[in-house]
C-alpha cells in the first residue's frame, strides 16, 4: 500500500507538472504571437488609398502601394522611413476612389482591389502582383539603392542611383519602352539604354505577355537590362593583337593605301568631343593631313566567361565589324549623328576569336563596347534602372491584352489627344525649302500631278542666319510669312512649322528669357558654338520652369502664332545643346534647371516643353485642333498633341529595316502616333552630289546610283502609307515623289498608287484615331497584340497590323522581289491584291514586285474605305465603300466627328456600327450613335463582298454588288442578294 501510495503521489506530481509546463509554454507562446502582431503591425500603415510597409529588413526602409484604380498600383520603396517625391512630369492620374481590402499576417501584409492583389514581405519587402487568375509577378528584392556617379554637377544628398529587378520565365515577352534601333521587338534578354538622343525616344512603359505591365517614373538616364553600362571589350574580354601577343588590339592608320601608324590600343576610343569640335581622345597627329583616312583594329578577342557576348558598335562613317570572320556589321551613319549597332556573339569560356574592325571616319565617331552575360540577358529577370532617383517608383498596370496595358498607361499619363483628320494625309517636306516660293511652287506641282496632299512643311533657318531664336523670318525670302500661309490655305493644304528652344545671345527674345534666369547658359559660358557659319554661341531656355515655359508661347505667339501657321515642328528638343558630347557633358549643360541638376530630369524636356505650346495654342484657338510633330518625347506625350518620329536616321537599307520595329515598340509603349523620314534624312554622299555639284532632282544625280535610291524611296513610301503619319522629308536629292521619279516609270506610280491608297483608307484610318482616344486604340499593333497565343508571332520584327484589319509586310532589302510572310495562326488570310485566300499560322513565299509590298487582310474584316480625294476633307461626309472578306465573322465601328474642333470631347461624334454573320452571309449595319455639327445624315454605301480570288480585290471602285442609301437607321444586306 505504501508502495502503490508512492506511485500515485509521483504520477500526480508528474501530472501538476507537465501541467504547469504546458501553461507555462501556452502563456510564452501568446507572448510571441502578440509581440509578432505587434511588430507586424507595427510595420504596416494605412493611409487613404493604400499602405506603407517598414520592412524589417531589406534596403527598403519604406514600400509604399497606392490603389490608382482596379487594375493600377503604384509601388515606391524609399531607402528611408519617409518618402518625399517631387511631382511626376510623366504621370498627371490620380488615384480613384476604389474599394480594396487590407490583410495582415505574421510575415506578409496584402492590398487587394477587385482586379488584383499586392502582396509585401514584412520581413524583406519583397512584392508579388497576382491578377484574378492567379497570374504572378514578382520582385526579387525591395530595391537597391547605390551612391549616385553619373550626375557631373552633383546630385543632391538624398538621391540614389536604384534599381529593380523582377522574376520572369524564359517564355516571357516584353514590348514597348519607346523608340529604340535595335531591330528588336520582343525586348526578353535585350539591353537597353533608356535616354533621350536624336534617333532615340524613352517612354518607360513596358507590357509582356504577362497580364502585367510596368510604368517606371524616373526622368534620369536609365536602363532595361543589365543595370551597369555597356564596358570597354578589354574589361570583359582579354585582347591579343595581330601578333597574339596578350594586351591590346593591333591598330593600323591608314590614308588610302598608305600605312600612317601602327601601334597597339586597348580601348577603342572616339566616341565623344570635349567641347566645341575637340575631341575628349584625339586621333593620331600623323592623321592630320590625311584625305582618305581609314583605320583597322586587328586581333583576337577572349571571353572572360561563357554564353552570349553582346557587342556594341558606337560609330558614324563607314564601319564594318567582324568576329570570327564572319561580317557581323556593316554600317553608315553620317559623320555628326552616330550610334549604337549591337550584335551577339556565343562564347565558351575562355574561347579567343579573330576580330576585325574597319573604320572611314570621315569626320565621324567610334567606341566598341560590350555587355558581358548577365542574368537579364539569360531572360531569368527583367531589371530597371536609373541614374538618380529619391526612390524607385513605378505602377503595376493588371491587363489581360496588351490593349488593356496601353488603355492603363493612358489613364496615368494623358488620353491621346486627337488629331486633325488633316494630319492623317500625306505630308511633304525638305531640308529644306528656302523660299516662299519653293513652297507655294511644291504644293502647286502636287496638286497639277493629282497627287493627294495635306500639308508642307517649312524647315529651320527662315530666320536670319544670325538670329536664331528671334522668331523672325528673313524677309529677302519669305517676305510676307502671312501670305505665305494664305496661299499654302488657297490650295486646301495647311502649313506646319519649325520651332527650337534654341537661342542666341543676341536676339531680343534670349535677353528676355535670360532677364529672369530662365535660360541654360553653361554652353554659352563654355564658348561653344553651333555649325552655322561661322558658328554662333547659343542656349537652350529652361523647359522645366513654368514661367519660362509661359514667356516662350508668348514669343511664339506674337512673332509666328499669329501669322496663322497650322501646325508645330518642335525639333532638338532632346534638348541637343551640343551634338556629340558625352552623356555627362550633356547633363551638365542642363544644369542647373528649375527642377534640379540635367541628370535628374534628363529624359523628360520634350514633355514640357511641348505642352506649353500645346496649352498656349489651344488657349488662342480653342476651337481648332493643336497638332505638334516632336523629335524627342518621354512619357505622357501623347497628352500634348503630339505625333513623334525616329529622328535623322540615313538613306540606308538597314536603317528602314529597324525603324519597323521602333515604330511597333512606339506603339506598345502607349505613343499611338508615330512616324520616320520617309527616304531616311541623310543619304550617302554618292546620292548627295554627281561631278562636283549637290544634287536637287534625279535628274542630276549619278545615273549609276540612280535604280538604288529610287527603289530605296519607292519601299520607304510603301511602308510609310501604313504609319499612323505619312511624312516624306530628308536632305537632299530633293524629297518630292516627282523629284525622285519621272512620270510613267514603276517607282513613281507605286508612290502615287500608295498615296492615292492612303486616302482611300482614311476612313478606315480616321476611326482608328478616333479610337486612339475614346477607346484607347494603337493604330500601328505588332502581331502579339492581337495574337497573343502565336508563339511565333511574339517575336516577328518585320511584320504589324494597320488597324485591326490590315497586316503588312514591307520590304527592306535592295533588288528583293519577293520575302518570306508569317501568317498568324486561327485566322484566314487574303491577300490584299488579288484576294488569295490562306490559311494561318504558316509562312508562305509572298512576291513583292518593286511596285508592291506584301499587303494582308484578315478573313472577317469589313473594311471602310472612301472617296478618291486630293486632300483630307474631300473624304468627309462623301460615299462611302464597304468591303466585306468573309470566311468568318466580323465588326467594326466607323467613326466621325467634324475633324477640326474639339467637340469630340463633349460628345460631338458619330459611330455607326458593322458586323458581318459568316453563317448567315449578312452584313448589319447599325444604327447610328451620337451625331456633330455638320454630320451627313445621309449618304450612299457601296457594298463589296471579297470570298474568292480576283484581279480587282484592290480596287474599291470594282466589284460593288449593292449600293444602298443609310440614313442612321439600321440595314442589313446579303451576300448574293
């Protein structure tokens, strides 16, 4: 018994104290929990349109979301616990007022709208983005933020240079981030440089074939891709000379045939001038009296590491690049204009290379840099960076179609501002016409010709050659700006013109903006001088500063504005304060600014400067239509007016071949008007002059060289019809379709016929523009737009669609009769010409005669066409055509508003609404939406219906089977009926 006694008291004590311990162990572990949610909880607050997340770790001291809408969440993570940043110049959205939910746990906190939710790591501040289908992206950090090195005049205390990178997957595609001349389209794996330079234009919107796209509001010089700057090939590769002797390449200096200099070099540098016309590297004293300079870089190269070595060609004059000796690169760039000519090039580890390179300067750059492998270029993420920045700050868009990105990127920074019907017509101009009368003679010669023509444009220096910036016009030739116009006007065409932001010290207009410190004077101060003969000091005005902005519409106004001009040509607007200086010497001539150094607002002066003039014009006309043509841009400028071109590309095969994907990746970075020089603007010096003299017509130009550059502007013209604008313009050989072509031969009827062409389709044309602003449309689609599920299609450099309906497929190769066409799958397709019916997702072999690019419509499209006109206005309220392929169902909505006012703002348009029923054979055509001062309310439309192959597909006047009278009423009309 006392045994048993024993062993109960031990188990009873036992039990008190297993009890005791649980209690013990529950009571510690409320503890944590509570001191966790405390911290939790501690780390996250509420403000009114989202959260601010403290991260415990990370270098993120500070992430904060913001709801701007549904599908939109801006993110900003600060390195330190409060963020202050100054007022976006690209984005003018606010947040709305939307529903969203808040949950906690121990280790994350998540924002959820109805249309996607953003999960922060308390622990790191790493961020994932999931949509409603569970789509994900994700950061891989909260950031990084480094000590700035790339602001020459100082960057303030709290500034960082940043960047933030994201998880992909190897099927991932990226488009869009402006205008670029890399020949890419799908951005996975590129590098890119996010600056602003004369053939470059940053709009940092990036959409992917995720249903996520990234908004990156930073104005400073940054990058997509590898975050460090491209590096001389000695820091990633080892050199060996011609020798094979370890160190440097073996460089020969050449005049002619004759051998200079030979000498070993380690970097190949000519890249930049240090001020005035001195370069930062000179050539070689014995060079100087060279006539026929050209120099060769001889050797081997090693890679330091395996995989994909991107190689970077900086150059201007004649270069030729090979590796391996194969010719990876040949290019020309006149001497003033130079950039970057990327290729890529494997390597195992280790592995040498021969490598050649070919230089004729003539005056020109160079510098070969590269980009080692890298992550980014291994599509395992995508990284942003910028020079300067207070914080990284950026919107996640939630969008299923690339559509509903763009439709996101426009409700942050500015709707589309629709342009004049006019401007959709087709424009000439030359650098340049030095006369009046040149002008009033062009338009003349156009309208005598039957040629269709809206607008001409007068070019910089009608001034005074001494006076730029006095807004003045050289009376010996252009007397009577006035009547200049009124002529241009009595011709049903319209004028647009030149404007800079550039000044000379010596005109009225300078001394007044310099009165109140608005003018960017350090290029003055250092002396520099432009290339008017004999060269003039001049500055640039302070774009960022609201007052300087308000001081030169004044200007404009009272010296141009009220000569009643219809249009604006803002060039250099970069700003290009002095041509081939360094990116840092560039950002020091902007500084000091109203908004801070030039490193911090590098990107983004064509914003600015172009709305003042678009809100000063709109003020003094507030019925008519302001139009801008600007060489720069950054994003939001499709708010101010604007359509936006590639800048001085040359009279090249390649340079026409990349302006097509520059111009698709315009599109997908949400700038909807888009255009280039048709003909490139410098041509060869072999185009340029013939027996000493410059040549004006092709009559004058070397009959050898004749058949090329004909066929070079013949394909530029064919594309150039299917661009949001149709603009001819370059140097000379003269620029006029009847200058470069006589009458009757094959290059001049394509041009005309393409010309004639694009007035046909205005219709057509016009609606999509009016869609750019009511529905958020992009008129110029590159394939994975509306083929996201075509694997091939994603990455088709060469081939987009025109509106909805229309696939064209140009041509950029000399003496080529025919190319290769990728039709994307799920869909039929006719052809254009001749209405060959083919089946999708196939390649097929197209013929391309010189007088026709490949041209494709899709089964299902009803094609609105109208009139035969001679300008824009004759399509307005006339009869229209109404072409039905068939082969599967279709729609489409014909807009109209008046063309000219603003109306279309406060509801003043029309839609008429198309669909076609393949079943039943039926097309319907609605009733009428919405009505406008002016509007026909009746009017006659030819039906056409394409099932079969005929010779007259193309032409809108042939095979009309019904013609029937719509009064806004609802129609319908049968196929064989």
């Amino acid at each position: 018994m006392q045994l048993t006694h024993l062993i109960r008291s031990s188990f009873l004590c036992t039990q008190i104290a297993l009890t005791s311990l649980l209690l013990a162990c529950s009571q510690s572990t409320q503890l944590n929990n509570a001191k966790n949610t405390a911290d939790a909880s501690s780390a996250v607050t509420r403000t009114e349109h989202g959260i601010i997340v403290h991260p415990h770790t990370g270098a993120a001291k500070s992430v904060r979301l913001q709801v701007f809408d549904e599908n939109i969440i801006r993110v900003t993570s600060s390195p330190a616990d409060k963020i202050e940043l100054p007022a976006s110049i690209m984005v003018n959205g606010k947040p709305q007022k939307v529903p969203f939910e808040i949950n906690e746990t121990e280790k994350n906190v998540t924002l959820q709208t109805p249309k996607m939710s953003v999960q922060v790591a308390i622990g790191d501040g790493k961020i994932v983005f999931t949509d409603n289908n569970g789509k994900r992206l994700q950061t891989l950090n909260s950031g990084k933020f480094n000590p700035v090195t790339r602001d020459p005049s100082g960057a303030p205390a709290d500034t960082h240079e940043i960047s933030q990178s994201f998880s992909t997957e190897k099927s991932d595609a990226f488009y869009g981030l402006g205008q670029q001349q890399n020949g890419q389209v799908n951005l996975a794996g590129e590098n890119l440089y996010l600056t602003t330079y004369n053939l470059i234009i940053t709009i940092p919107f990036l959409t992917s074939s995720k249903p996520f796209a990234i908004l990156w509001d930073n104005n400073s010089d940054s990058r997509f891709g590898d975050p460090e700057p491209a590096k001389p090939l000695f820091e990633n590769f080892t050199l060996f000379n011609a020798k094979g002797e370890q160190g440097a390449l073996t460089a020969r200096y050449f005049d002619g045939d004759q051998l200079l200099l030979e000498r070993d070099e380690k970097d190949l540098n000519y890249q930049f001038l240090s001020n005035n016309s001195i370069r930062e590297f000179p050539l070689p004293e014995v060079t100087e009296a060279a006539k026929n300079l050209r120099i060769e870089w001889l050797g081997s190269i090693q890679s330091n590491t395996s995989g994909t070595q991107e190689i970077l060609m900086y150059s201007s004059g004649y270069a030729k690049l090979s590796i391996d000796n194969t010719l990876l690169l040949d290019r020309w760039r006149m001497n003033w204009n130079p950039w970057y000519h990327n290729t890529k090039v494997a390597f195992a580890k280790d592995q040498k290379k021969s490598f050649k390179l070919e230089w004729e300067p003539g005056g020109g750059y160079m510098r070969v840099l590269s980009h080692a492998p890298s992550a980014e270029s291994r599509k395992e993420r995508i990284t942003f960076s910028s020079d300067v920045a207070k914080a990284i700050d950026y919107y996640v868009v939630a969008g299923q179609s690339k559509d509903e990105q763009i439709a996101g990127y426009r409700q942050l920074t500015g709707k589309s501002v629709l342009l004049p019907r006019w401007a959709y017509g087709f424009w000439q101009s030359r650098e340049r016409y030095k006369s009046s009368d040149e002008i009033v003679t062009a338009v003349k010669e156009y309208r005598s010709r039957k040629i269709p023509l809206d607008n001409i444009v007068l070019d910089w220096s009608y001034w005074p050659v001494d006076a730029w910036g006095s807004h003045d016009f050289d009376k010996t030739y252009f007397p009577d700006p006035s009547e200049l116009v009124s002529q241009v006007h009595d011709l049903n065409a319209h004028i647009m013109i030149s404007v800079w932001p550039k000044f000379y010290p010596t005109t009225e207009n300078y001394k007044a903006l310099d009165k109140y410190g608005f003018m960017l004077n350090r290029n003055i101060e250092e002396g520099n001088k432009d290339w008017i003969y004999p060269g003039f000091l001049n500055g640039f005005y302070d774009a960022y500063n609201p007052d300087a902005r308000a001081l030169f519409w004044q200007q404009l106004d009272a010296k141009i504005n009220q000569k009643g001009f219809d249009a604006w040509w803002l060039d250099a607007v970069e700003p290009d304060i002095h041509s081939n200086v360094s990116w840092n010497k560039r950002k020091e001539l902007m500084s000091p600014n109203h908004a801070g150094t030039g490193a911090q607002v590098f990107n983004a002066y064509a914003v600015p400067h172009a709305e003042s003039v678009y809100q000063g014009d709109r003020a003094s006309a507030p019925d008519t239509r302001v139009f801008i043509l600007t060489r720069s841009g950054f994003g939001g400028i499709q708010r101010t007016a604007s359509a936006i071109w590639s800048g001085d590309t040359v009279s090249r095969w390649s340079n026409l071949h990349e302006q097509i994907a520059a111009g698709i990746n315009t599109g997908l970075a949400g700038m909807p008007n888009w255009t280039f020089d048709i003909g490139g603007f410098t041509p060869e010096d072999r185009y340029r002059s013939f027996e000493g003299k410059s040549v004006g017509p092709y009559t004058e130009m070397d009959p050898s060289q004749l058949p090329e550059w004909q066929e070079l502007n013949t394909r530029w013209y064919q594309l150039g019809a299917f661009l949001p604008i149709y603009r001819s313009h370059g140097q000379n050989p003269y620029r006029e379709i009847y200058n470069i072509a006589a009458e009757g031969s094959e290059a001049y009827d394509s041009m005309v016929w393409y010309t004639q062409l694009r007035y046909r389709l205005l219709p057509y044309i016009y609606s999509q523009a009016g869609d750019m602003f009511h529905k958020d449309a992009t008129l110029m689609r590159g394939l994975a737009m509306d083929f996201p599920m075509d694997s091939k299609a994603a990455s088709i450099n060469d081939e987009y669609l025109f509106g909805p309906h229309l696939l064209v497929a140009p041509i950029s190769d000399f003496g080529k009769r025919e190319r290769q066409v990728y039709l994307p799958r799920d869909t039929l397709w006719y052809d254009f010409y001749d209405a060959t019916l083919y089946t999708g997702g196939r390649t097929i072999t197209a013929e391309a005669p010189l007088s026709r690019i490949p041209l494709y419509v899709k089964a299902g499209s009803i094609l609105v066409t109208g009139p035969t006109a001679q300008f824009a206005k004759q399509t307005a309220n006339g009869p229209l055509t109404i072409t039905v392929y068939t082969g599967a169902d279709g729609e489409f909505e014909l807009y109209e508003d008046d063309g000219e006012s603003y109306d279309y703002e406060q509801g003043a348009w029309s839609r008429i609404p198309l669909q076609y029923d393949d079943q039943s054979k039926q097309l319907t055509i609605g009733a009428r939406l919405g009505e406008f001062n002016g509007m026909a309310t009746e009017r006659d439309l030819n039906i056409r219906w394409i099932s079969a192959k005929n010779s007259d597909s193309a032409d809108f006047d042939k095979l009309v089977s019904q013609t029937v009278r719509y009064r806004g009423k609802p129609l319908q009309v049968t196929l064989g009926q």
